[in-house]
C-alpha cells in the first residue's frame, strides 16, 4: 500500500524512467551520470514508497510490470513539468537542461555550428546531446529520456509533433575520376547496376537511399557487400575505389576535403530529405522548441552564405 505521506523525488522518477527506457540499469545510470548502484536505491526508494513494484528484474532482462507501464506516462510528464519549472526560472524561455538527441547523418555537421550559437544566444541553456538512430531517439522521446530530437521526417511516430527545418538534396559521392564525376544532370538510373555503399542497418539515410532506388526501379549492384557505421567510413571505402554512394548536402565539405573524392549531383528535382524537430506533443515547452528551430535555420542559411 502506498505511504500517503509519500512524496516521490525527481531523481527517483528519472531513474525509473531511464529504466524502464533502456531495459538495462548500467546504460540507464551511464545516460543519468550516476553509479549504478545510486540508480538501483532511488528505484528501490521509489518502489517501497510506493508500494509498488515498477521494474522487474532478473540477472538476464529487466521489465516494466503493468503498474509500471501505468505510472510511466505519468512520470514523464511530471519531470518535463519540472523541466520547465526551472526553465522559467531562469527568466528565459529557452533555458535549463535540453536533451536533445540527433541522428549521427547529422550530427557531426551541425553541431560544430549550432553547440557555440546556442551558447551565445541562450547562455542558460544547458544541451546534453544524444547521438543514436531514429528508431532509438524516438522511443527516448516517448519515454522522455529525451525532449527533443533533430531527425529526417516524416517520422510517422504517433504522440510528435514535428517542426519541418529545410530540406537538403543527396549528392552522388565517387572516386577521382569516375564516369559520374562532376555531372550535374543525373536522373537516379544513373545509379543503375553501379556498386552502391550504403551505411548499416538502422540508419534512416540507408533506407532513404534504397527508397530511392525502389521508386527509380533501379537495381545497384554490390548493395550489402560493404556496410559502415559511419559516413566518414562510406566515404573512405569510396575513396578506395569500392563503389559510390550518396551523402547529404550538409556533408560533402566535411566528408570530400581529402581531395580524393568527386561529386556528381541529380537534376532537379533532385532527392533528398527534410531535416526536422519531434517532440511529444504532451509536452509544455512547444515555443521553446520553436525558438530551438528558429536558431537551426539561421545556421543553415550562415553555412550556406559561408560556402559561396
């Protein structure tokens, strides 16, 4: 039975909720920075409070029970409150902690821009940024481990709400002097048959690409013979004359500076995919996350004045 005098701290809700997210106490502590065994007592504290068992745990899976699938909409909700308590407090709209996951297509070329521009322009925001891919990112945003996230859309992910940013074209990357090189006036059967690198199982870029192929009716050879973790890898094995692939726009400086590569580009319309925000829709902090969007594009339109 649940002690009336009971009142639950917010550090024992947020471990139950990376619990329940991460279905593992060692990531859900590493996620939180706390030890482990800190992690287990707030659980434990919060379960005996309670009166209730929350997480069931043996030594080869953990398991939200019912009462825990009950409570943890609940629990969300709760810190995200808090979340903008102290945003508010702060006398900044967007302010506080802000978890923000991003995909790793485009990660490495964002943040190098955006992590300075949000500290000039909004000092008392604290980011904690998560790299994973889309599926991951998402069950973190309904299980709040995360607030926001900056992904490819549409997500089709019931309980977002999305904020389209821009939309960035897929350019061919190939090894010096390849047949494409340099062409401006590709159609995708120019990828017919040819080697296709492709990064791993997982990564929304991947099943774009092959998405690309499917409505093209195109078949590229070698597609699963060479797979990466990493576009910088895709690039290196193209590189190594082992096929070509596609890469978005935002990467090609980044990803080509070695000299050892060319571009080709599709005619227009040229594909592609569009960058967004997803956050819950539950969640209070929508305007704060619409001045986060406003900040991402006017990088977009710097990076892109920078580059002419």
């Amino acid at each position: 039975m649940t002690d009336q005098t009971y009142q639950p701290t917010l550090s024992q809700l947020r471990a139950f909720v990376a619990i329940a997210e991460y279905r593992h106490f060692g990531t859900a502590a590493a996620r939180l920075g706390v030890s482990q065994p800190t992690l287990s007592q707030a659980l434990a504290a919060l379960e005996h409070g309670l009166g209730l068992q929350l997480i069931e745990r043996s030594t080869r899976r953990v398991l939200v029970t019912a009462a825990g699938e009950r409570l943890l909409p609940q629990a969300t909700a709760t810190l995200e409150a808090a979340d903008r308590f102290l945003a508010s407090a702060t006398g900044d709209g967007l302010g506080g902690t802000l978890r923000m996951g991003i995909i790793p297509t485009v990660a490495p070329y964002v943040l190098p821009t955006l992590l300075p521009e949000l500290r000039t322009r909004v000092p008392a925001l604290v980011p904690q940024v998560v790299e994973d891919q889309t599926a991951r990112l998402l069950d973190g945003l309904r299980t709040g481990v995360l607030d926001v996230a900056l992904l490819a859309l549409p997500t089709q992910a019931p309980g977002l709400v999305e904020i389209p940013l821009y939309t960035e074209e897929f350019v061919v990357v190939t090894p010096r002097g390849h047949e494409l090189a340099g062409r401006t006036d590709l159609g995708p059967g120019a990828l017919d048959s040819l080697p296709l690198l492709l990064l791993d199982e997982g990564h929304c870029l991947r099943e774009q690409t092959l998405e690309l192929c499917r409505a093209a009716d195109i078949r590229p050879g070698a597609v699963g013979d060479t797979r990466a973790a990493s576009l910088a890898t895709v690039v290196q094995c193209v590189a190594g004359g082992l096929g070509v692939t596609l890469i978005p726009e935002m990467a090609v400086a980044a990803e080509t500076a070695r000299g050892t590569l060319e571009t080709a580009h599709f005619a227009a319309p040229a594909p592609g995919r569009t960058l967004g925000l997803a956050f819950r829709a539950s969640t209070a902090r929508a305007e704060d996350y619409e001045l986060l969007a406003e900040i991402i594009r006017s990088q977009r339109v710097d990076r892109a004045g920078a580059s002419k």
